[in-house]
DNA sequence: TTGAAAGCGCTAACAT
DNA sequence: ATGTTAGCGCTTTCAA
C-alpha cells in the first residue's frame, strides 16, 4: 500500500473515529474474540482468582476477552449457559469442575464449541473428548496426609462436601493412600458433609462450620483433618474454636487452595497450594489453539501442587505427656 | 398465524435445531442482551459477591449476561475495557469505584453507552450525568465510629489505602464527624497506608498487615480502629497479632462490606454491611431501563448500611482496672 | 396470513 | 496498489 493512502484512510478513521463493529465482524467471519467462563460461583475468592488470571491473561496475550457465568454446579443452568455461549459465537469455553456427569458438555462439544474442563480427571479407560487441565489432586491428597503424619498425627479424616466432584474423589484417593502407606497404626476417615442449598460454594464456609459439631463427636475423634478448600477449613476452625477447642492444639487443620486471605486468617493456615496462574494461562492457550486450529487433539495436562506450611498444623494433643485435653478457649 | 403454519415452523425449528445468531441479530438491531460489569478486581470477594449477584439477576429478569471486565482501578484499562464494550454492541455498564476521575467515562456516555457507577457519589454542585447507585458511606463511617464510642473508646483511627476514592472520602468524613460529635475527649486520626502495587485490591489484606506495625507505633496509640474493607481489616488483625497485641483486648477493629468470610476468622468480624444484592439489582435494573428507554434521567440511589456486631470490638484496654497491658498472644 | 426483499457493517475474493 | 462486490443471518417493511 502507497504512504498517502495509507495516511489518508489513517485519516478518515481518525476524524470520523471509526470502530469496526464486532458484530459485522463476527458475522462475517464467525468468530468473536470472547472466551467463555464457568464457574461454580465468582463470590468463591479461588474462583475469582481464576477469572481474574485467565481474563488478564486472554487479553494481554490475545486479545480476547472473559465472559463469566455463574453455575452453581447447576446442571440445567450449565447447559443453558453453554447454548447461549455458542449462539453468541463463542469459540471457546473454560469449564469449571462441574459435577462428574459431562453428557451436556459433550453435547456441546458436538455442536462444535472447544472446551476445556478444569480441575476434572478423565477416567483411566475413558476416551480423551477434549481438553482437561487440572491439578494432581491426588499428590494434593498426599501431600496434605503425609504433612499431618509428619507432626504425628494416627487418627486423621479428610472433610469433602457432598456433591462428588472427580477432583475431590482423587483427593480423597490420595489422602487414603498416603495414610494406608504410613501403615502401623494410622487411620483416615472420609467424612461427608450435607450440602443444604444449592448455592453449595457460598455456603462453603458455614459447611466446615457445621461438620465441626460432627467430627468432635466421633468415638475416636481424629486429632487432624484435611479439607477440600480453604473456605471449608476456615469455617471448620471456627466450628471448632465454637465448641472450645483450639486449633492446632486440639485438632490441627489443613486446607486446599491457598487464598491469600489464608495466611491472615487465625491461625494462619497450612494449605496445598495449586499454581492457579500458570494454569489459568495454559487454559487460556489451548482455548485459543483449539479455536485458531479445529482439527487439535486433545491433551490432559497435570500441574504439581505443593504445600505452604503455616500454623494450623502442630502436634497432636498428648504427643509427649500422656493424653490430656485442654479445653481452653483461644482469645 | 394459522395453527398448522405455526407447527410446521416449529416443526423445521426442531429438526435442524435451529438457533438464531446473536450476531446477526444484534447486527440488525443495534443490541446485545450483553451487560458490562467494571470491576477493582474480581479476586476481591465483595467484588465477586457483587458479580454474582448482578449476573443472577441481569439472567433471570432479562435475559441478559455479564461481561466481567478487571479494571485494577487503572483508568488506561478502564477506558480500553470501556471502548471494547462498545465495540461489542454493549449497550449499559455498571462501573464500580473507580478514582475519582470520571473523565474517560464521560466520554464513554458521549458515545451512547449507559453508565451505572456504583459507590461513587456526585459532588453536591456538580451536575449527575449517569445513573449512581451507592451505599450511604456517611453513614457507614458514622456507624463504625459511633460502635466504637459506645464501647468507651478515646482514641480512634480509621485506616484507608492511598488511592482516594470518593466512597472511602466519604467513609472517612462521617467517621471524623461522628468523633467529633462525641465531643469529650473523643480524637479521630486517619492512617493512609502505602500501596505498593497497582493491584491494589488484591493486596488489601497485606496492606493492612503492614499497616498495624504504624498504628501501633503512633505516640497515642489508638484503641479502637476502622477500615474501608473486610480484608483490610483481616490483615490489620493478623499484623496485631503479629506484634504480639490481641483483638479485641489490645485493640478494636471494624471492618465494612460484612464479607460472608468474615464471621469465620477469629475474632469474628466486626462489620458495616452494606445491601449488596438490593443494590446489584437496583443497577441491572436501571442499566435495562436506560437501553430501552434512551432519554431516561439520570438518578442518584442510596442505600443505608447497618452494623453487624461480632467480636472483634470490646472495651478499651483499662476501661475498668488501672490500665494494663495484656501481651498474651492468642493461641 | 404468508412470502419476498432490503440492508445492518463487515471481510474476502475478485477486477481493475 | 486500489476499488468493487457478494453475502454472513437476522429483522423489518412492504407486497401479495
């Protein structure tokens, strides 16, 4: 192209500031440059972490920008999410652990959307039907029995809510490996909480709360449990301070996630930590492959968690002197 | 239309499952069932809260979705995140607190976008261009204050991030006024704590950490202090903790925005909570309005905060006895 | 009551 | 190197 043309179409885009409209565009060439996003709630800060890494990252990188919906792991509510999402032109769409049935996903897959499941395993002999990025919940399950049995821990139990998510069942399988590995004398129970509403991820909190209640009355009451996030530990800890037990005296607790709002809470608390970031940025690109390149294999990709050690995490009551209670409250 | 036409429609509909294009459609009609949502960032959970909560309604009552957009308060990104909006065919946006510049958004409203600000009152003189929506921030400071006065606290603080915005002004001027109004005896001081990194809102907590170690360093050390947000406030309890004080023994602390966390860390949070959801539908419903009827007047909605009383404030050290300092750290 | 056609603002393919 | 044109899939208006 000549230099005045170019300086004179420069022009006349200046002075009548013109806009491509993205409408037109997409109608012309189908594609629009949004991503979708699903997650169980935004209110969540694990899930707002996410978007805010993806969002950043979709823009700066391609320019692309982050349409977020909110599923409440609400089947009918995913599936409809995911129809507007492609009748909007929507290429692509990031899926947040939904509950382990994924026939509307496939459905939508079909219909020619990509999508990349987050945070949800495929099963072994399963067939790979799209893209999974996800942490290795199963070391996360490791990593948070094997630093309890460290501080001495025998009896421990891990607390997962009641809607089964692959993720929490591979956390749960590794929480038990771990223990089973320790062998001689250390135990692990599963405790499964009621979910009431189905708001499940805003009430997550008031969930740990209530299981406290649960877990002090076992006959043999675990001296240290995991949990599935740090919302529910962080209730959980309430729930047991409530009963007046202190953490980690009496019971010591570590969650999964690691918020940052986790380090300042009381005590500061012992979590697995995923590398969000950096997973939120190979969403974000094989999003945009598998738009830019239809035919594109799917992959599974695994990222390594690893645990922050803080102080809910201690000793087991009596470890050294013979077994004593001490019911006093923290203050 | 006749019975069997209607079927026949229905019928090929079905079979070819049929979609209309948005794009075309919005092509045609100049509109998008499309909401922009500026936020600070979606990492902060009040901002999150707020986002579910307009989506849910926006979803609901009119069909329409959400574009979260994370503004990390910078007014460069603010405006290019408005621009895409308007690129998109968005026709109303709901911004949330950004500095108290408005002038890119002005421009924005010049080129027929429909702004709702939310938290961002108007100057008395100054004329209303777009729809504010905003909690009465006055009282929100006058509230905390006055809960502190009534637990016979001398010496307050409130404590704000550097970056002004007109809510935290105004937080911070009913704050003052309340004090004042106590007469007797009763000294207010604002803290303004450095932000380091432009996000802000993200590190809100790690601000208040560090900004314990300055308050507790003040000449006349204050007995009771306030901050702009939940996760401030968690932060300053930790950074208490840290220094070997305790809450509320040592120090009071009020927060505000009653984050669903904040009745769960220890000592639970003393909070100003604001009406999040009335207002998040106040706004999709007024942003709806605007679209369908273009000429409509601007308004300036208030709601009121209320207090919510939990642990984290009790008397001043030495309200009874001789004063008396307990360095006992909480454990 | 139903069918036909114009045109929204772009892009891609083609003609100059 | 530049200009022209068809058509993406709807809605709206007008004709039958």
């Amino acid at each position: 192209m000549r230099q005045d043309t170019f300086a004179r179409i420069e022009g006349a885009i200046r002075k009548l500031d013109y806009r491509p409209s993205q409408a037109a565009r997409q109608l012309k060439t189908g594609r629009t440059p949004i991503l979708g996003l699903l997650v169980p709630t935004a209110a969540n800060p694990s899930f707002g972490q996410l978007a805010v890494a993806m969002e950043n990252f979709a823009q700066e990188r391609y320019g692309y920008r982050v349409l977020l919906c909110n599923t409440y792991r609400d089947k009918q509510l995913e599936s409809r999410m995911l129809d507007d999402l492609i009748d909007f032109g929507v290429g692509a769409v990031v899926v947040v652990s939904s509950l382990s049935d994924e026939r509307h996903i496939e459905a939508a897959i079909e219909r020619g959307l990509a999508v990349v499941s987050f945070d949800l395993g495929v099963e072994p002999d399963a067939q790979i039907r799209n893209d999974h990025v996800l942490a290795d919940n199963r070391l996360a399950g490791r990593l948070a029995a094997m630093h309890l049995i460290e501080h001495g821990h025998k009896r421990l139990a891990f607390l997962v809510p009641r809607g089964q998510t692959m993720s929490r069942r591979h956390k749960v399988e590794g929480f038990l490996a771990a223990a089973e590995e320790a062998g001689s004398g250390v135990s692990a129970e599963i405790i499964e909480s009621d979910t009431l509403s189905k708001f499940g991820d805003t009430e997550l909190c008031s969930l740990g709360f209530e299981s406290a209640e649960k877990i002090l009355q076992m006959k043999r009451r675990p001296t240290g449990v995991a949990t599935v996030n740090d919302m529910t530990a962080i209730g959980l800890m309430a729930g047991i301070r409530r009963h007046g037990l202190s953490v980690p005296e009496d019971i010591s607790v570590v969650g999964m996630d690691d918020l940052v709002m986790s380090a300042y809470v009381w005590p500061p608390l012992t979590s697995v930590s995923m590398p969000v970031t950096e997973m939120a940025q190979k969403m974000v690109d094989r999003a945009i492959q598998h738009i830019n390149t239809p035919g594109l294999r799917p992959e599974q990709i695994t990222f390594a968690p690893h645990l922050v050690s803080r102080q809910s995490v201690g000793a087991p009551p009596g470890a050294r002197k013979p077994a004593q209670r001490n019911h006093a409250k923290q203050s």
